[in-house]
C-alpha cells in the first residue's frame, strides 16, 4: 500500500516537537511490515508560535499558533498527517481535517525546575518562577502568594538556559516533555494532581490528518491508543464547551476505571483570583457528552468572572 510513495509527517522545528515526530515515526514503521525508515520523512514547518518567541501567546492570536500554519500544508496536501502536542491544537478542529489517533499518554503532570531549591514550597519569597501558562500561573499563586510569576517563552532548552543564566529562580515545565528528552532528572519536584490539575490533552501526542485520506486513516488506527483517546476527547469537549484554547487558565484530567470515565476540571476567573471546579462521570461511550456537561457547568459556576479573551 506504501511501497512507492514516501509518508510525510509535519512537525515543529523544537527539539521536543522533533521527539515527538520520531516517536510517532517507529510507531509507525513497527505497526506497518511495508514501511522502512525510508519511507516517512519528517518535515519541519515553522508557525507562527515559533517565529514570534519574544511576545505572549495571546498577543499572535492565541488559538492555533502553534499548529495553524502546519494544518495549511496538511489541507494543500504537501504533508499527509501531522504531529501535534495534543495541548497545542484549537479545541474546534478545521474543517476537513481530524484527529483519530492519539499515542498513549505520558505522564500529564507539572515539574518544577530550579537550581536554587529543592522544592518550589522552599523558594525564598518573591522568588522569580518563570512560566507561559495561564493556567500554570494561577495555580501557583493558589499554592504560594508571596512569589512572582514572570512570563517565559521559548522551547525546553530555552527555557533551562535562562534558568541557568539566574533570569529566573525556577520555571514550570510539563513532565512528559521532559521525559521524552530524557531530561527527567531536571525535575527537582512533581506537583500531584491535586496541586495542579494538568492543561486539557497534556502529555498526549495527537496524529492529525485530511478526512479524505483513507490509507492514512487506516494507516494510523493501528497505533491509537483508546484509553488515552477517551479520555482527551472528554477534556477537549470540555475546553470547546467554555470556548477555550491552549491559552486559557483552565485544567482538566480525564481517567477510565471498570468502563467508566472520570472527568476532573478546574477553572480561573479571568483575572486569576477564583477558581471554579466541576467534575463528571459517566459511561466511557459518553465521553464527549460528559466534557461538554462538565464544561458548562464550568461557565454556570464562573458566571461573568470568565469570559474567553478575544470574544
């Protein structure tokens, strides 16, 4: 079936986003007895999150900035599926594309990075944390008041150079980018799930493709991983129910146990000084309904304290 046309996978440039696409890669060629490892090529796409490193998400548009510009070359077929940080991708997917395959989870947690403590409950105060996520920020100021949270952009290596250079005292980063480099050793502590309930599809490859392109389709089915795909359809349907993006200061964990889902969420007013939290349960089958339920009753709880910037 693949014999005589070469699979490209579009990716991001980082060293993460590259790991990623490997990954996805020897998935692939061991799931498939006629592909080799000439046969995928890995082709990087820079976007708009890439190029414009120095501003804040929300100032380059917030939803797909890092994705939108790879889903072009997906829809002009110059790429036939592309690999994402589930995280990245907007929660209303493009039209005539999808995501029908996801690589089962990595650790979905939070971790704290620093070469002045051991833990980020021992920080000095006013201790400068560095971090991009909305998210992540009000959840650390919900643990400690007295420390300041300064915005960071750039990738993983970016971002452990400045913390080296002393621009910051420590920095939060998701566990599962640190263990696919095989970088885990720098986590100095994990928060638990309790303390920072993890951004929607955390940790979750997604392999996105045309609706229209059947081998690729078939091809990838064979490497989802159910579990996982349960579970982030649940967490997306919440964020698309609040009209949230990858920007937006909400958590969300969904687990399975005995055919059963369990759909955790937390959401922060838009000045990040409330939190909201609801959670759901249901049959695993209603995945999606039980996302959407949770994620109005987020917006029930919040009322005019959270409203989607932009809108």
């Amino acid at each position: 079936m693949f014999k005589n046309k070469k699979i490209k996978i579009g990716s991001r440039g980082s060293k993460l986003s590259l790991a990623y696409s490997n990954h996805v890669k020897n998935f692939l060629l061991n799931s498939e007895p006629n592909l080799n490892k000439d046969s995928i090529e890995i082709k990087i796409i820079k976007t708009s999150g890439d190029i414009f490193q120095n501003k804040q998400i929300s100032q380059i548009g917030g939803k797909g900035v890092f994705s939108k510009e790879i889903e072009e070359q997906l829809l002009n077929s110059k790429i036939d599926l592309a690999v994402h940080s589930l995280k990245d991708l907007p929660s209303k997917m493009t039209k005539d594309l999808c995501v029908n395959s996801i690589v089962k989870r990595n650790d979905p947690r939070d971790a704290f990075v620093s070469y002045s403590s051991e833990s980020f409950f021992k920080l000095k105060p006013n201790s400068k944390v560095g971090t991009s996520s909305f998210r992540r920020a009000a959840q650390l100021k919900t643990l400690r008041q007295d420390i300041n949270i300064i915005p960071i952009r750039g990738n993983i290596d970016t971002r452990i150079n400045k913390l080296k250079n002393k621009e910051f005292d420590a920095i939060v980063l998701a566990v599962a980018g640190l263990q696919v480099l095989n970088i885990k050793n720098e986590a100095k502590e994990i928060f638990s799930i309790d303390q920072m309930l993890p951004a929607v599809g955390q940790g979750a490859i997604a392999i996105q493709t045309r609706k229209n392109n059947f081998k690729i389709l078939d091809l990838i089915k064979k490497i989802n991983h159910e579990e996982t795909f349960i579970c982030v359809n649940a967490e997306r349907a919440l964020l698309e129910a609040i009209g949230g993006d990858c920007d937006t200061a909400v958590g969300a964990i969904g687990t399975i146990k005995k055919n059963k889902i369990f759909l955790r969420s937390e959401l922060f007013s838009n000045d990040g000084s409330e939190k909201f939290i609801a959670e759901g349960s249901g049959n695993f089958n209603e995945a999606q309904e039980i996302g959407y339920r949770v994620g109005k009753d987020l917006l029930k709880k919040a009322g005019s304290k959270f409203k989607v910037i932009g809108s």
